[in-house]
C-alpha cells in the first residue's frame, strides 16, 4: 500500500480560527483578508496579549467545519492507502499553550473521523521528517520532499502561487476532497 499524508487544517477542516479571530474582534473577516498563513497575524499587537488568553480558553475547532466531502473520500482513501493524518500542533506565537491544542485535534479527529486509528495521526510540526507516497497539504513548504504525489488543496494563503511555480515543484493544485476523489481513486 502506498502511504497518504493529509493534512489536517485547512484540508480537513477550515475556518474556525477565522471565526474565533471575527469573534474576539468583532469583526467579519474573510480568509481572503489575510496576508500570511497565519490568521493570528490579523490581530492588532496592542491586543495580542487578550487574543492568546481568549484562544487559550476555547476549541477551535468548535468553530469550523469539515470540507465539503472530506469526511466520504478519506474514508474511502483509507481503505486503499496507508492513511495518516499529519498535523502540526504548536502555536507559533505562544507555543506553550501548544498542548491544549493537541488534546483539541485528537479529539476532533476521532469525533469526526472514526475510521482513521489513533495510531494513524501524526503530530509534528516539521512535516518533512516524515515520507509518504502522496502529500495533501495547503502549504507549499510542507509538500517538500520525496513523495511521488504532491496534492496543494487550494486555500487563502496559497491563491497568489502560480500554476507554473507549483509545476517546478512537481506540485498539483486541487480545489476540492471530490477532484482529490478523482485523482486518487
């Protein structure tokens, strides 16, 4: 069997540290709003200090949703592939809150996901010191590496990256779990 590495936010799952960020503010931010992979990086530095208290006291992932369709394709790919879900966990500007936000992921994956084993997640922050055959991500720098496959599931930070560039890399972009379907199945 070939081995699958999917990425978990923004592939799995999405917008629940916009809306977080939309609900501290009181604002009404779009992903398109953003200029960097990180959403934090839209909080003003004066109130940066209160963003990290109120993140630490919820879940994320309360607050977002699954990609339209992941759910039934992953399920499928992982009868025909060696599935991991491989995610990153640590966050960036205060990692020592890092391991609520572990517990939150593995939660949400056996929640959402059932069919995917515990023993097939992989927390880690630097993703390349993992090989697979086939990398679904949103980051460019995450689909580094050896695998024979390199799947970017398009999202907000990544738009501006043109097909050419992604092509040097050997890379594909996808907009959806059903064109991702298509290729794999």
């Amino acid at each position: 069997m070939k081995k699958l590495l999917i990425d978990m936010d923004d592939v799995i799952c999405d917008d629940g540290f916009m809306s977080i960020v939309n609900e501290f503010l009181g604002t009404n931010y779009k992903p398109e709003d953003a200029h960097s992979y990180y959403i934090n990086d839209l909080i003003p530095k004066e109130k940066f200090d209160d963003w990290v208290k109120y993140f630490e006291e919820r879940n994320v992932y309360d607050y977002g949703s699954m990609k339209k369709d992941a759910r039934e394709v992953i399920e499928k790919l992982n009868k025909v592939y060696e599935t991991y879900i491989i995610t990153a966990y640590v966050f960036r500007d205060k990692p020592e809150i890092s391991g609520d936000q572990l517990r939150n992921k593995f939660n949400y994956l056996r929640k959402n996901l059932p069919f995917v084993a515990p023993s097939q997640y992989i927390f880690i922050s630097n993703k390349a010191l993992v090989d697979g055959d086939i990398r679904i991500d949103d980051r460019v720098s995450n689909l580094e590496g050896k695998a024979e496959m390199k799947l970017l599931i398009n999202a907000y930070h990544n738009r501006d990256i043109s097909d050419e560039e992604l092509a040097k890399k050997n890379i594909k972009r996808v907009d959806n779990w059903k064109e991702i379907e298509e290729i794999l199945l």
